[in-house]
C-alpha cells in the first residue's frame, strides 16, 4: 500500500495543473477514444472491447476498462453517400490505487467528401465524469488528515465535451482533438479547489504498400497540456492483407512497445501490446499488458474479397 500512497499522493498534487488521463499503446487500433470525429468512418457498424494493465507488479498501478461503439447513419436505398452522420457511444473506467474515474460519452460525427476517397470529419464528444476516491484503500500516518477525512465519499459527477477534427482516406489519417475543455472545478478531494487541465491529442499515419500483399504504416501520437512536457509515442506497423500485423512503439521517457493484431472469424479482430518500461518504474513492475477486441460486421463490396472499402484505421 507505500506504492499506492505515492501514487495518491502524486495525483492529488498534480489535479492542481493536471487531470490524468488514459494511456493506450494501441492507439491505432482504437481511434475512436481518442478522437470523436472518428464516428461513423467505417462502412458498418464498429464495437471495441479493450482492457490495459500497466506497471504489473506495482501495487497500485493504473488499470484501465474500455467499450466503444460507433456508426454511420445511413438513408434508406442510398448504399453510397458523399456526405454522412456518425454516432457512438464510449465508456471508460479507469483506477490507480485508491484514486479513479469512470466517463460516459455520446459522439457526434458529420463526414464530408473533399475529392474522391478523401474525407474530413468534425465531431463531439458529450457526457460526464464520475471522479472518486476509496478511503479504505489510503493508509496515512496521521489517520484523521483533512484531505482524506473530509472527502466524504469523493463522488462527483460533473459535464465534460471533446472535439475533434479528422482528416482520412484509405491510405492516411491526421487529427487533433480537445478534452477537458471545460476545466472543470474539483472541490471533494483534497483541502482544496483544483481544476481539471485541457488536454489535446494530434495524431497522424500513412499506409505505405510493400509488394502486393503487405504494407507499412508508420504513425504517431502527440499529447499535449499544459505545464506538462510533451508526450509522444512513434509507432510502426506491418501488415498482411490486414489480416496479420506486427509492430513496434516508442513512448519518450516511458516505454518501447510490441504489437501484434490478428483478423479471425470473418469479423473479429484481436490485437494485443506488451509494453517493455524505460523509465525509472522498471526497477518495481513488470510493464504492461493491452487487450483490444474489435468487432465489424461489415459486408464486402464485392462478396469474393474479404476486405470491405474502408479507412486505413481499423
């Protein structure tokens, strides 16, 4: 619990200039938490299931749920349409220690065509924030310290919107999106009143084909907020008709990262990342393990090929 305390004590500190968010290594795989201009990209509907354990062997450690669903609104007798509407849904619960929170989001999405196969998307993420904080798992040399004592309970509830621009075809993405932007105000943790931090995420990547049946697509994510340094991963993956990938990351002052994805069953896809600790965490924990299911029913346009017109980002 000494690992669990440091981590309380970190967070508490840094919700002054900071709110923490989630950290994905396969953020390709799932765009869509990142960025709500992402809803309705695909030709069908779109289901992701995803579970990350960080720092194993850490007590206290973040772990981090996720489901999301999104898709395009179509009109009735129109396969084909320039312009079109996402809508999704996604939901996260994430905990480090005693500390930890759970959101729930509804997205919006318009989608327009600028030239053939090229598209630009604006979307919104709309919904709340449940921050809490379990006392019975906070152990304290001082048992009646005000900053414990008087959270009573530290549930709460508040409203929070996320934009997001895309940018998209069938070989390459680039976006940037907003969350926090209402720098909301926390009063229940702690002896005093803290503001959550604007966070905004830029993200691009380009699918270069290699031979007839393999392409590599080198990609990254930028994190920024301030008063934080810079955070960024470089990603590189190789894939196999998109049924097979392999990949490497690298995350500045945290990690290197090692990816594999798999297409089974027609509809599923599977993909998995074992993150390898650079920073000084790895004298104490076992890095981190990242479980991402995808589910898409999506129907081919021509029924003898297996791989449906979609955007590179699956």
């Amino acid at each position: 619990m000494k690992a669990a305390g440091t981590i309380l004590l970190c967070l508490t500190g840094t919700l002054a200039s900071a709110q923490q968010i989630a950290q994905y290594t396969q953020y390709v795989f799932n765009h869509f938490s990142v960025n709500p201009a992402v809803a309705g990209s695909k030709d069908c509907m779109d289901i992701r299931l995803g579970y990350r354990q960080q720092w194993v062997g850490f007590e206290g450690a973040p772990t981090t749920a996720w489901a999301s669903l999104h898709a395009t609104i179509k009109a009735k007798n129109k396969p084909y349409q320039a312009n079109k509407h996402g809508v999704g849904v996604f939901v996260e619960a994430d905990d480090t220690g005693p500390l930890g929170y759970t959101h729930f989001y509804l997205a919006y999405a318009y989608h327009m065509q600028v030239a053939r196969g090229y598209f630009v998307s604006a979307g919104l993420f709309g919904g709340l924030k449940q921050l809490k904080l379990d006392q019975g798992q906070v152990t304290l040399a001082n048992y009646d310290d005000p900053a414990i004592a008087d959270a009573a309970g530290s549930s709460l509830v508040y409203p929070e919107i996320s934009p997001g621009i895309w940018a998209y075809s069938n070989n390459f993405w680039v976006g940037i999106a907003g969350s926090g932007l209402l720098n909301n105000r926390v009063d229940d943790i702690g002896i005093e009143t803290r503001a959550t931090s604007r966070h905004f995420s830029l993200s691009g990547g380009y699918r270069m084909k290699v031979g007839r049946n393999t392409a590599f697509t080198p990609s990254t994510l930028i994190k920024l907020s301030p008063g934080s340094p810079v955070a960024f991963d470089l990603n590189a993956m190789l894939d196999w008709k998109r049924r097979y990938g392999l990949g490497v990351s690298y995350r500045n002052q945290d990690a290197i990262a090692f990816m594999g994805k798999v297409s089974f069953l027609k509809y599923f896809s599977l993909g998995y990342s074992y993150d390898i600790t650079t920073s000084r965490l790895r004298v104490s924990s076992s890095n981190t393990h990242e479980v991402v299911l995808a589910i898409t029913p999506c129907t081919p346009v021509d029924p003898s090929k297996r791989i449906v017109s979609c955007p590179i980002f699956e």
